[in-house]
C-alpha cells in the first residue's frame, strides 16, 4: 500500500495536467466545430467569416507558442501553465458576452494566447512526472494528450441538444465552458505546485539549439497535420447539418470521437516507445486523413459514426507522436522547447486550414470539398514523416 500511493499520486498528477488539454483544446478550439453552424445561423456568417474565427484562434495559438518558446525559460513551466490556463477560461468566458465579429476575433485569439503556453507547459510537466520511467512517461504523455477527449465529450454530449433549434442560444454555451474552466483552476494549481519540472527555474535549456534542420520531415509533416485536421474540426458538424444531420446524430458523433480519444492512448502506447523516427507521425497523420475522408465515402450515419471513432483515435496522437519523438531523441531540458517548436509550426499549419475550407465552402456551396481536400493533405503528411529518421545527439547542433 505504501509502495502504491506515490504511484497513485503521480498518476493524479496526470490527470489534473490532461485538464489542459481538456480546456485549451477540448473546449476552446474544437467546441467552436459544435457552436459554428448556429453562430452562423444567428450572426448571419459566410463560411468564409465562420472559417476565420478559429483561425483568429489558430493565430492566438501560434502567438502563445512563440511567447512560450522565448519566456518559458525567463518566468518558468508552472507560472506558464496556471496563466495560461487562467487567460484561455476568461476568454472562452467573455466570448458569451458579445455578439460583436471583431471582439469576438479577440477572444478567440486570447484563447489561444493562453491555451498554447498551457499546452507546452502541461506537455513539458507531464512528461517529468515519470522521468526515470520511460513506458511510464511514455503512457503518461499519451493519457496528457489524450484528455482533449474529456472536453470533447462533455461539450458533445450537451452543445448540440442545448442549440438544437435554438441558434441563439450559443452565448450561454460559451459562458458554460468559461465557468467550467475556471472550475478546473483547483486541480491545475496542485498539479503544478507538485511537479518538479526538469531545471531549477522550472524552463528549458535554451544554451543550445535544437537540431531543427534533422528534424524537418517530422516538422513539415506535422505542418500539415495542422492544416488538415483543423478542417474536419471545424465544419465535419457543419457538413452534417447540410446532410440534414440530427442533433441527437452530432451529438452521438462528438461524443464518441472524445470517448476514442480517451481510450487512443492504450493503443498508441506500444508505438509511441518502440520508434523513435517518424513512424508514430505517420500512421496517426494517416489515420486521421482516412477518418476525415471516410463520411464522403460511406454514406449515411454509419460513415459519419466509424470517421468519429477513427478519427478520434488518432487525430490526438500526432501531438503525442512530436512529443515522444522530442523525448526520444533530445535531452529533457530541451523538452520543452521541442514541444514549443512543433506547436509553433502546428499553429501556422491551422492559419491556413480554417479559413481556406471556409472560402471553398462559399465558392463551392457546401464544406465537402474543403474535407475531402483535407483528407489529402493528411495522407501526403502521413507519408512525409516516414522520412524522418531518429536523431544522433551526439551530432546534434
């Protein structure tokens, strides 16, 4: 018993830092797939402007990735985490108090200001937890990973019915989300209280660079990871409602997708360890583009249910993936700075997504062609980063 409970305690310590997760990507970036169609209906939107509001949240992430990568060092990881978690609650808090385009672009980019630090940072900490234990660690990132599920099934298992035929109901699910946000702020202190992170100062080692030129493959593939599965986030919901989808189906369909991407991390647990190239990337990059294209090719519920499933169970692994690859193949101080790097080019990979789909949605009149392109670029990102080779630190520079 005695043996257990710190074993125990670290595995809580997990899940108070999977909360991140939950909230930064749960909550504040994919929720909006949820609360897009009605937001839409209500403030008159074209697919284009609906595309943009996450990709005000894209640019608000790549924001706060680039502070994460230049200050994690100066105010430290836990400081990082607890605001940054702290800013993204107030934002999605305030993005139920206005009906106005632009302030509602300030919102969705200080949600992701804040959600990106927190990311990193939550990253950086999980992966401390079991330092010495690498199948451990290894499980640790993936359940860290893995709690965007916990956010994606409590927004779809309630979003859906609240704003079925109530369009103008979406402020008070943004103020939902806000208030359980901050809810979360209790087991987020304590976690970041507990965890040590690798250095003094709680930041990463910036004395040396890290080896960016060896690691393009897995870089570039990742980029496009970004620009395809924000697609599918987006507007899988708003495609479904063109196909006279019902709320009870959305819901079903959301739900299920957090539900696997809970459970994805058992499965991913093995290859996570075993490769330490770029074959964790692309089976989950070509997983993902197979789950975003296969609702055009399998008409009716059943397609829309098996993408949710496939889709969810792997589309959260390729952060998993770039962060075990990190952990693999660098020296834990410079953790962090792994995961800031790949969530700087990932938030310039959805830039692009959202707002592009948006505008083929509007010349096309319908989102079908932005997903099937975006399934496209998943598979080519799938097979990029088999060319990513693990790294010889020795030769790093």
């Amino acid at each position: 018993m005695t043996a257990a409970a710190p074993s125990l305690r670290k595995w809580g310590l997990v899940a108070a830092l999977a909360l991140a997760p939950a909230v930064s990507n749960g909550f504040a970036r994919f929720a909006y797939g949820l609360i897009l169609p009605a937001m839409r209906t209500d403030l008159g939107w074209t697919y284009t402007e609906a595309g943009w509001i996450n990709t005000a949240n894209a640019l608000g992430y790549l924001i706060g990735a680039l502070i994460a990568l230049t200050l994690i060092a100066r105010i430290g990881t836990r400081t990082m985490f607890v605001g940054g978690m702290l800013l993204t609650a107030l934002a999605l808090l305030f993005s139920g108090l206005t009906e106005n385009f632009w302030l509602l672009t300030v919102w969705r980019i200080l949600a992701g200001v804040g959600g990106a630090p927190a990311f990193i940072a939550g990253g950086a900490m999980a992966a401390a937890v079991f330092r010495n234990a690498p199948m451990q660690s290894a499980l640790a990132l993936a359940l860290y990973f893995g709690g965007g599920g916990l956010g994606m099934l409590a927004s779809g298992a309630t979003v859906p019915l609240v704003l079925d035929g109530a369009p103008g109901a979406w402020p008070s699910v943004w103020v939902g989300m806000g208030i359980a946000s901050l809810v979360t702020m209790l087991p987020v202190a304590w976690a970041a209280r507990e965890v040590k992170p690798a250095d003094k100062g709680g930041g990463v080692d910036t004395s040396q660079r890290l080896p960016w030129r060896a690691m393009l493959p897995e870089l570039s593939a990742y980029f496009l990871f970004a620009v395809g599965y924000i697609v599918y986030i987006t507007f899988i919901v708003a495609w479904m409602r063109e196909t006279d989808a019902s709320a009870g189906l959305v819901a079903v369909m959301w739900s299920l997708m957090g539900i696997a991407v809970m459970v994805s991390p058992f499965a991913w647990r093995s290859v996570h360890v075993r490769y330490s190239g770029g074959a964790p990337l692309a089976l989950s990059n070509a997983a993902t583009g197979i789950g975003t294209l296969l609702p055009l090719v399998v008409a009716g519920p059943p397609g829309v249910i098996v993408s949710a499933l496939v889709f969810g169970a792997s589309f959260f692994m390729s952060p998993g993936a770039v962060a075990a690859f990190g952990r693999a193949n660098l020296p834990e101080p410079q953790w962090g700075a792994s995961i800031a790097l790949f969530t700087s080019v990932f938030g310039v990979g959805q830039l692009v997504g959202p707002v592009a789909a948006g505008y083929i949605a509007d010349a096309t009149d319908g989102v079908g062609t932005g997903l099937a392109a975006a399934g496209i670029i998943l598979l080519a990102g799938g097979a990029l980063a088999l060319l990513q080779k693990p790294l010889v630190r020795a030769g790093a520079a």
